[in-house]
C-alpha cells in the first residue's frame, strides 16, 4: 500500500552515521506495525528501492515513532517536499542498540536484507 508523506526536518543522525534518510510525516492513515521494512519512495515519476524505519528509537531513548527513509544507491540533489511511500516486506523488529556503532551496523545488514528482499522477488504485500 502506498502512502503520501511530506518530508519533515530530522536531527541529521542517520547522515552522521553514513545512512542519510529522509524523515517524513507519518501520514494520519498509517496502519503498519512498528519495525525495518523493504520497500519503496516515489519522488515525481521515480521509484527508489528504500529501507523504512517506522516506530520509536530506543537507542537514543526515544518513545515517540519516527518514519524514515533511506534512499539506496541514489544521492538527492534536495529532499522533495512530499512523496509516496510503500512499504513492501518486514524486515526486522526495532531493538535497542548500545550505541551509534553497533546501530550502524545493524543498519549495513538491514540494507543488505532490502536489497535481497526486493531483488529476490521476497515482496510480501504487507498491507
């Protein structure tokens, strides 16, 4: 299912860690559970495969559910103000990490766990 998200200033972690994402809205109809997911944004007319971070961050002891993006294997020149989201597999539960070098880590794998995902054909209509 695809959603319509407008793009929200972050706190600039995730390009500090070398994943650069774009931190949007969560859109009032949002029904996914909290976790990783594969999946896709559409920025005018094209797709980027994508890695979703929908739920708290318990690592910097954060409660509040965020919904980032992280665009693989493209640099955008500036973040658009809106684009559609579609989360396509589950990849992983959050989890709290000891810190920001054990997250980016995590993060490589779960980068690695989308490609495969959405390469291998592993699309399981989540929603």
């Amino acid at each position: 299912m695809r959603y319509r998200a407008r793009v929200v200033v972050g706190k600039g972690r995730g390009k500090g860690m070398g994943f650069p994402t774009l931190n949007l809205e969560i859109p009032e109809v949002f029904d996914a559970k909290h976790g990783i997911y594969a999946g896709y944004v559409y920025i005018g007319e094209k797709k980027y495969t994508t890695a979703i971070h929908f739920g708290p961050v318990p690592t910097f002891r954060e409660a509040e559910p965020t919904l980032e993006a992280y665009v693989l294997d493209t640099k955008l020149q500036e973040a658009p103000s809106e684009l559609d989201i579609e989360l396509v597999a589950f990849i992983r539960e959050i989890r709290q990490f000891k810190g920001s070098d054990e997250l980016r880590e995590q993060i490589a794998r779960d980068v690695a766990e989308v490609r495969k995902a959405l390469a291998l054909g592993r699309v399981e209509r989540i929603l």
